[in-house]
C-alpha cells in the first residue's frame, strides 16, 4: 500500500523539520489507537526526545495501565513513563456528583501532573546527549475532532466538554509556552487505523473501542468512590471478555458496564439482598453523534447477566441501555 508508507515516510520527515535537532516533544498515551500511533510516528522520527506519558487515573479499566505499558514499550519500542496518579484522582473525586464536575477534576489533575512531568523530562536531560527543551505537546487529534471543535460557538453550545478537545491543551499552551503537534489531524479514524497497521501496531489495538479520558468516572452515575470503580470495572471485564469470545467485538463502536446511583433487591441463595445495578451499553455508531444500541442474541445478554451477578460481590441486577443517541448520549454522564 505504497500511499500509506509515503504518508508514513513524509509525515516523519515534516515532525523532523519541525522539532529541529535539539527540542524534546512530551505526548500523553491511553492505550487507544490514536495516541498510540502518534506516539509510534513520533519515535520512529525523533528517537528518545520523545516522552509518552500514561497517567494512571484511578478510573482506567481493569488491568488496562500495565497491557498499555507492556504493549508501548516492549512491542513497540516507545519511551513510556508511567505516573500513578490514582490515589490523587480518587482523592479530589470525592464527593462529586454532577457529571461536568467530574470531568473538570479529572482533567485540571491529569495536566497537574502533567506539567510536573515535563520539569521533571527536562531535569533529567540537563547534561546529557538529549538536552534540550521540552516545546512540543503532541496530540493524536484527529480530522473529526478539528471539525468538532471548530464548530464550538462557546461553553453553551458545548453538550459535554471532551477532554482532548476542550480544556487540556489550553492550559498546557499557556501554562508551558508548549507548541502543539498532531500529525494525525488531516486523517479519519480508518485511515489512523490502516497507517497503525503498516507502523506494526497489534490488530488488537487497532480495532480497539475508543474509551473516553475521564474513563470509567463517567460511566458511574454520581459517586466515583474506589468501591464502586471497583464493581464497574469487574463487570465490564466480564462484558468486555464475553463479546470477544462471542467473537462480535468488531461488530460494536463501544461497548462498556456502568454502574446506577440507586441499588435493588435481589435474592441470592436464601437471602435477600441491596445491592449495585450495572447498566451495560453496547452501540454501533459510524461518527458517534448518533448511535443505535447493539442488537445483542437475548440469550447472550441473559449468560452476560447471570455471570455478572454471580462473579461480582455486591451486584443484585442487570440491566441493558437500548436507548439510541438521540436522546441518550453513548456514555451514562
Ligand atoms: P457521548 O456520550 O457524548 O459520547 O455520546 C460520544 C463519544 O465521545 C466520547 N466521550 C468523551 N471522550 N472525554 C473524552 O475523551 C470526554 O469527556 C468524553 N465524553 C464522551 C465517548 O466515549 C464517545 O466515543
């Protein structure tokens, strides 16, 4: 596919010309597809002056910081750092209900740390080969998300502020003089996931569900306490990994288990029990402004139910979401 690999051999040309000999590029990585061929892109250009950083949220999925971490640094080769940050996040999420709220902790924490870690990048490099400093952010923003946020009139018109559109950069920008660099901005997702393909990424990965920065926060209606991200994240392993083995992943855009605010009853064995409500969600989408939900086997969804409810302490009903976007949105909050 020689288009791609010119694609590929022209975009590691311009970062070069762009960052110079000397300049360190700092670049946040989730795991997902974008970020992570930006990252795979930016090594292949400019070596170790680049610096992926994983913020450990607290609110990731179930062993989702280390698969990243395994998969960026021994498969792909790429200079990862990764800052445990979940302690702090649960810490400041405390008490919080109301989605904005959530979403506006998660992000002034992550570039908290943020900015910690590129004074840090550039401590470290003083009075070695890679000396030099740290001027570019780079963002795996895509052609989508240019058109997305160019159309913003302002907070009004904003129907939920998406963390890698609205918000981070800004303060990044301004707080750290940092220049922005997304090689990815004149690509659509297929096209991200094809160039991921010929940089080597795992087929896995490329077809992965896009998962949202404020992670599994926005899928807890109220409350995000260390318990209930606990209970969220058992049962979405246990939704997530029957749909692989049902073998219809890639028939889905996104799919996940929430968690209600309210509990109900439910017997077990001979006791009554209160317990969680979890709210699975599956939708197929082409640009995830509208969306329908997935039209699961019922048989399937029931096994899905029955395995949660007996695998996750606490979790007395099931329920599946089959509202369509509009009205609902993809994620609870
Ligand atoms: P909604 O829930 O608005 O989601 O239908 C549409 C798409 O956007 C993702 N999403 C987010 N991504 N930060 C993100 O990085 C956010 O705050 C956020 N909110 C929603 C969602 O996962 C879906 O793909």
């Amino acid at each position: 596919h020689w288009v791609m690999s010119d694609f590929i051999q022209h975009e590691i040309q311009r970062i070069r010309n762009l960052v110079g000999p000397k300049a360190q590029v700092i670049g946040a990585v989730s795991g997902g597809v974008d970020s992570t061929v930006a990252a795979r892109l930016m090594t292949e250009a400019i070596g170790d002056r680049f610096h992926a950083v994983l913020v450990d949220n607290g609110v990731m999925r179930h062993n989702e910081c280390q698969q990243v971490k395994e998969t960026l640094e021994k498969h792909l080769g790429i200079n990862l750092t990764v800052i445990d940050g979940a302690n702090l996040f649960l810490g400041r999420l405390k008490g919080l209900t109301e989605p904005e709220a959530k979403r506006k902790v998660i992000g002034n924490t992550f570039i908290d740390l943020f900015e910690e870690e590129a004074i840090r990048i550039e401590k470290a490099a003083e009075n070695t080969p890679n000396a030099g400093k740290v001027e570019y952010f780079l963002q795996g923003t895509l052609y989508p998300d240019v058109i997305e946020s160019l159309s913003f009139k302002g907070p009004s018109a904003t129907i939920k502020t998406h963390h890698n559109v609205g918000g981070l950069p800004a303060r990044m920008m301004n707080g750290q003089g940092l220049k922005l660099i997304e090689p990815l901005r004149e690509l659509f997702k297929d096209e991200v996931r094809e160039f991921g393909r010929q940089l080597g990424i795992h087929e896995d990965l490329v077809m992965r569900h896009p998962f949202p920065g404020p992670g599994i926060a926005i899928r807890i209606i109220g409350e995000v306490t260390p318990e209930r991200v606990a209970i969220a994240r058992k049962a979405d392993h246990i939704f997530i990994s029957m749909i692989r083995e049902a073998g219809i992943y890639n028939e889905m855009s996104q799919a996940y288990a929430g968690l209600d605010t309210n509990r109900a009853v439910g017997v077990m064995g001979d006791a009554r029990v209160y317990g969680y409500i979890i709210i699975l969600r599956a939708v197929t989408t082409t640009n995830f402004m509208t969306a329908e939900p997935y039209e699961f086997s019922f048989d399937l969804l029931k096994k899905i139910a029955r395995r949660i409810v007996n695998e996750v302490d606490g979790v007395a009903r099931v329920t599946y979401d089959i509202t369509s976007k509009p009205p609902g949105t993809i994620e609870l909050e």
